[in-house]
C-alpha cells in the first residue's frame, strides 16, 4: 500500500506543478483538485503505453511515476517555488483570516465540503466491501457494474491483457474507456488491495469534483451561495420521486424517520413509475467510473475557456489604453509640448493618459451586458491548455470527449457569427487604417479555437485509431431516432418534469428574470449545452438508449449554476422568498438525497460474489496461466472476473451494450455445456483452455432451457475444485 501512495502523491504532485505552466491566478486548493483528474488520466495513459511494452512489472510502475512526477522539476527556479509557497500561505490565510464573507461564509464552506466527505466516503466504502461471506455493493445500481471493472482492473493487473481485450467477449478488442481502471490495476500490482485501491481512487476523484464543481461556479457567477449551491444540485440531482417517499412513510406506518433507518428501494430510478433520471452519484459516479474523470477533466477545460475569455478583455483594455497613449503623444509631439533636451527613452515619452475610474467602469459594464466579448480572440495559452487535457480524453471518457469538443465547435462559430452580425468597427490595434475585412476578423477569433482543436487532436487522434482499429462493435447499434430518452409511452412533458422536479421551471426562470444572470458571456458559453438536451431526446446515441444520460449529464451541469443563482436571488430578498428558496432547494435535491442517504447509510447488503466463488477465483488465479480462454457462466457475477482471465462469453447484456453481437457465441455455449455431438470440436476451434462447472451455470443455464451434462466433461482433466465449482482444463 505504501507504494501505491506514493505512485498516486507523485502523479498529482507532477501534474499540479504542471498547471503552473497556463495558470498562475488559481487558489492552491481547486489547483490540487485539478491536479487529481490530471495526474490519474496521465498516470493511466503512461502506465498503459509503458505496460504494453513492458507488461505489469516493478520498472513499469517506477518508470510511469518518474514521468508523472517529471513536472516536479519545474520548481528548480526559484520563481515558481516562490509561487508555490505563496499560494500555500494564502490559503491557509485564507482559513485563519477570513476575507469578504467573513467567518459565517468560511464556517458554511468547511461545514459543506465536512458533509460532503463524510458522506461520499461512506458512499464509495460501500460501494465495494470484502467480508468473510463474499464481495458485496451497498449501491442497487453498482450490482452489475461492479463485477465488470473488476474484470477490467484483473485482466491488467493479473491477466496480462495487453493489448487489451473485452473481459466478457474474447477476442475483442476492449473499446469500453478503461484509463480508470488501468490506474486502479497499477495500484494493486503497487501493493495496494482490489477495495483499497478503488475506494481511494474513487474518492480522491469524486472530492476533487466537488472542488472543481465549487470552484468553476465561483468564477462564473461570482457568487458564493451560487457557487455552493451547485455541487449540491450536481450531487443530489434527481425527480419528484420523494413524492413516493412520503407516501410509503404514510402508508407503512413508519414515518419519515423510521422509513429513513431502512429505505427499501431508490428514489431516482423507479422504472414502473416512470423515474429514469437516476442520481448523478449512485446512477453514474459510482457505477460507471470513467464519467467520473470525464467530468472532473471537463470542467478544468471549462474553466480554462472561461479565463481564456477574461484575458483576451484585458488583453483589449491593454490595447485601448496603449492606442490612447499613442494618440496623446502624437498630439504632444504635434504643438512641441514635451520636447526636453534630456537623453534617453524616458526623456522623449510623454506621461500616460490616464482612463477615468467611470468611463473604465462603463465600458467594463457595457461589455459584460452584451455579447461584445464575443468580438475579441480568446487568450492562446489557455486554449492551448485546455486543448491537451481534452487529448487526455479518448481513452478516460469518450462521451465526454465528443461532448466537448462539439462544444467547443459551436463556441467557435458563435464567436463568428457575432462578428460577422457586429455593425461595430474593428479594433485592428494600427492606428490610421480602416477596419479590418470579415474575413479576417473572423479568422482572428477564430485562431485559438484552431489551437484548442488542433492539440486536442494531436493526443486524441492515436488514441482514436488505436481504440477502434478491428473493434467488434457495430456501430448501427448505436444510432437511431429515439423520441424522448428513454420516456417509453409516457407524455414527454410530464416525464421530464416528474424526473428533473423543478430544475427545468427554475432555469426558465434563470433565463427569463431579468438580472439573474450576472453577464452575457455565461449566457454564451451555456447555450451549446441546450443541445446536450435536445439531441439525446431525438436521438439514440448508444444501443442501451438509456446512456443517453452519459451526454444528457453534461446539460444538466452546464445548466446548474444558472438555477443556483435563481435560488441564491431569493435567498437574498429575505423574508418569503427565502423560505421559498429553500423549500424549492429541498424539493430539487430530496429525491437524490433520499439515494445518496440510501447507499452511505450502509441499508444496502447486495452480495455479488459469495466466499465459495472468491475461493475458486483464487483457485483458478493458482492454477492457470494469465492468458488463459476460459468458459463460464454467461452472467454478471461469476468468481472468473476476479482472476484477469480471458472469457469465452459474459454477461450478454454488458456486450450487447457495448454494441458487440454475442448471439453466435451464445449458442456455441450453450451446445458445449449441454454436451452435443459437436461440443468438442467448439472447444478445439475457440482454443477454450478451461471449462467451469458449477453453481452458477447449473443456475443461469437452467434458467435458458439448458441442462448441464456434467458426464460430458469428466473426459478432461480436473485441476481443481472449490465450494461447489468445478475446473477442467480442456488441453492436455
């Protein structure tokens, strides 16, 4: 465990040094948040491309923390140690000597991000557990999730699966985005157990979300109940599904409390009573790891856009300010004013003009009221910046990935349009000369998005081809027309409604009451993210239309800071709109807090694998060679996804999400396991090297129809059995 320590400190610690290079305004604390997301989505791509060359060894694990760390030897000049030492001094500053919000706003802040640790670390503790009785969940939805990044994690930490294949379909190459996993398997070949290293690693990222969630909203509403307001909104995202809550308590005698002790089912998904918008935390964060990175390194490259748009204004200001210097000048120039016999570069320039403290105002007030902003190319270093960690992408998160950079397009041709509409001249900087053609104004705020694209492309394209390079998707499964996610005959309307409560009605408001929304330029950057609303509702973007929710999750963020300051502007009238504002915070966030109380409560007890599977999985680990083929069950829990071993086939419902047609591989199953005249011949030809016969495939193939005829494989030789599971091996 040690070592898995310091691999992860050293890929933080590089990777927070690193963001010094594009940002030297940001507080040390959302600094190490992104520093988290970073260092693990660079610890996972150097680890793999070191580990497909030199497998799952010490020199592996040593060389990929050296590279991750490398950054570490920016601090050598003394100016960025400086740097450093001083953003640590002003944050803890910061927590001694309170600044604007005095003490009430620091005790709030440390009582939030309290909470919210003590809670997400319960959460993501039961996640995953180990007792004497097997490997549990304590989340619903993590029961079939979990056994599959566990295959993951073994078949690189144990099985040797470079390059890598599915771990419920052999053969094919793994295209599912398993960075978060590659790190979770260097942890544990670091010394670090299989729950120790998933919970840590989960709730280092899930903390730094939180962060970067906090510290995001904070620079684009410039408002601290806002800001706080949003991971809330994020975290305990849900319906109107409390409303089935109070009336179980009512029903059921219990009450509200007694109900809360033992909460039978979530709150967020209730498929028979239409509730599919499930908790960002139990729904997505911790079943589906990847999106967890996947958002955490979308807001750095959100936050990076947004600074990008506030420096290309004080870059414009600079310019203003240096043409007005010019103008007096060649005015001074002009009647002999100023002409001194003194030599040097000092004696010959005349005082600066100074832009009255109104004027400078008005013109700053103009540009935040209207979409002038627009007109201005965006900073390069931080579009430079936000362009490599969008490379990092690919292989953490694909939908985030596309997610952002189609965003990223309609930014660009926003930003271009806004040009070619303004009736205002162009700020060409040259004095003398006319404005500058379309053209070329165009291409001007067009140039840093060029960049952005062009260094996310560089990173991204390899890993693009190398991940879909002879896959065995079909990617007709994908698309298709599909009305109203995932909505079956339901009015849309009220679908929508019932699973989001009142966070569509409050962003109409955010958008509709004048003077909620603090600039234009939020209102910019927010508006592509309507379209990762629309499209998911017209269309399927995976063969589970469900995981629509993987691109809908990013409207539903984007659109969070808008309603927090739709809640915060009541909160500061006072009075009834106060009491309102918290009444409609607490339905908004009921629901999904009813999920998140659920799975940290400890309520849950799901056993996924029992103690005779995880004995027969240490068994096989034992007994057989890394790259071993192996036939099982086809179900979501069995004990081989502990061992890293190939499997012949999974569970069907996992391939076929992943867009992988299992039907000929299913039937060529079930013949061996009912012992035809062909079975032999369908092992020699998929090079099955081990047959398991147990529990679970009486249990799963009893179920389609299938008798196991275990008088057919006692012609192999038996290695090894265990708690009722029995291993043949297949060649001699």
């Amino acid at each position: 465990m040690p070592y898995a320590i310091l691999l992860a400190l050293a890929a933080v610690a590089g990777a927070t040094t690193l963001t010094y290079l594009y940002d030297r305004d940001t507080p040390l604390w959302p600094r190490l948040c992104a520093g988290v997301c970073l260092g693990f989505a660079a610890l996972g791509l150097v680890g793999f491309v070191l580990a497909s060359w030199m497998g799952m060894t010490t020199p592996t694990l040593v060389l990929a923390g050296l590279v991750c760390a490398s950054p570490l030897l920016l601090l050598s000049r003394a100016g960025r140690r400086q740097r450093l030492w001083e953003d640590l001094g002003e944050s803890l500053r910061a927590i001694s000597y309170p600044g604007r919000g005095g003490m009430g706003a620091l005790v709030g802040t440390l009582a939030f991000y309290s909470v919210a640790a003590l809670v997400l670390a319960s959460v993501f503790a039961n996640a995953m557990y180990r007792t004497p009785e097997g490997i549990f969940t304590g989340v619903d939805t993590n029961i079939g999730d979990m056994p599959f990044h566990l295959a993951v994690v073994t078949g690189f930490a144990y099985g040797e699966n470079f390059p890598p294949q599915h771990p419920e379909f052999a053969g094919a190459r793994l295209t599912y985005p398993f960075v978060v996993d590659f790190v979770t398997a260097l942890f544990v070949r670091a010394g670090a157990s299989l729950e120790g290293a998933m919970f840590w690693q989960n709730f280092a990222m899930m903390m730094s979300v939180v962060g970067l969630l906090h510290a995001w909203a904070l620079r684009l509403t410039r408002e601290r109940l806002a800001a706080l307001l949003v991971p809330a909104l994020v975290l305990l995202s849900g319906g109107f599904g409390w409303w089935t809550f109070l009336g179980e308590a009512a029903s059921s005698g219990r009450g509200v409390l007694g109900l809360l002790g033992a909460l039978e089912h979530d709150y967020t998904i209730m498929g028979h009573l239409g509730y599919r918008w499930g908790n960002a935390v139990t729904a997505l964060f911790v079943t589906q790891r990847s999106i967890l990175l996947g958002v955490g390194l979308a807001l750095v490259i959100w936050t990076l856009w947004w600074d990008a748009s506030l420096k290309a204004k004080g870059k414009w200001q600079k310019a203003k300010e240096g043409i007005g210097e010019g103008r007096s000048a060649s005015e001074l120039e002009r009647r002999g004013v100023g002409k001194k016999k003194g030599k040097g570069r000092a004696a010959r320039q005349p005082p600066a003009r100074k832009v009255p403290r109104k004027e400078a105002g008005d013109e700053e007030a103009s540009a935040e009221s209207t979409f002038a902003f627009c007109l201005l190319p965006f900073a390069f270093s931080p579009m430079v910046a936000a362009g490599a960690v969008a490379g990092l992408l690919p292989l953490v998160h694909a939908h985030s990935f596309v997610v952002l950079m189609l965003m990223g397009a309609c930014l660009a041709l926003m930003q271009g349009a806004a040009v070619l509409l303004s009736k205002a001249e162009a700020e060409a900087g040259v004095e003398g000369r006319g404005p500058a053609p379309a053209w070329a104004r165009v291409w001007a705020v067009w140039r840093p998005w060029v960049l952005f694209a062009a260094v996310a492309a560089l990173l991204a394209l390899p890993q693009m081809l190398w991940a879909t390079r002879g896959s065995a998707a079909n990617p007709g499964q994908f698309f298709g027309w599909e009305f109203g996610w995932d909505r079956g005959g339901r009015n849309v309307v009220w679908f929508w409604l019932k699973n989001t409560a009142v966070f569509i009605p409050l962003l109409a408001a955010a958008l509709a009451w004048r003077g909620t929304v603090p600039d234009r330029r939020l209102l910019f950057f927010y508006l592509p993210f309507l379209l990762c609303f629309v499209v998911p509702n017209l269309y399927k973007l995976s063969p589970w239309v469900w995981d629509n929710i993987k691109v809908l999750l990013y409207w539903w963020v984007a659109s969070a800071p808008l309603v927090a300051l739709v809640l915060a502007r009541m909160w500061r009238r006072g009075g009834v709109w106060r009491a309102a504002a918290l009444a409609l915070l607490l339905m908004q966030t009921a629901a999904g807090g009813l999920d998140v109380w659920r799975a940290a409560s400890g309520t849950v007890e799901r056993r996924s694998i029992d103690a005779a599977g995880v004995a027969f999985a240490e068994l096989v680990r034992r007994e057989t060679e890394p790259r071993s083929l192996i036939l099982h069950a086809p179900t979501y829990n069995d004990p081989v996804y502990l061992t890293g071993r190939r499997t012949f086939l999974g569970y069907p419902g996992h391939v076929w999400s992943h867009g992988i047609d299992y039907t000929a591989r299913e039937s060529e199953l079930k013949r061996i396991y009912s012992g035809s005249a062909e079975a032999p011949a369908l092992i020699e030809r998929a090079g099955i090297d081990y047959v398991v016969v147990g529990p679970l495939e009486r249990e799963e193939l009893g179920r389609q129809g299938v008798a196991v005829n275990e008088s057919f494989f006692t012609r192999y030789r038996r290695v090894g059995e265990a708690g009722g599971y029995r291993l043949y091996k297949t060649k001699p």
